[in-house]
C-alpha cells in the first residue's frame, strides 16, 4: 500500500472516531452530523481498500 493512501486511511479512521464522538456528545442536529461524519469516514476507508485491491490485481 502506497503511503499516501495509508495516510488517508489513517485519516479517515480519524474522521470517523471523530464523529463517533461528536454524536455521542451531542443532541437533535448535531448528532445528525457526527453520525454523518462517521459514515463519510468509514466508507471513505472503505474505498481506499477496495482501491489498493482493485490496483493490485489489475498489476496481476
């Protein structure tokens, strides 16, 4: 894996424990968000995976 994508693995993990946190903390629309930014993270991770296969086996 690229380090670039490693960081912004690292990156979304980040974003989406932030989000965990913020919903945890928060009430009504706020928690909305947080919710929203845990989703944005870890499918923004997920992709990132799914990229590093899709690359590594298209090179095979």
């Amino acid at each position: 894996m690229i380090p670039s994508r490693v960081f912004f693995l690292v990156l979304s993990v980040l974003i989406a424990v932030t989000g965990l946190f913020a919903a945890a903390a928060a009430h009504n629309y706020l928690q909305a968000f947080g919710l929203g930014l845990f989703g944005f993270g870890t499918f923004f991770a997920l992709g990132c995976i799914k990229r590093h296969f899709d690359e590594r086996e298209a090179a095979h």
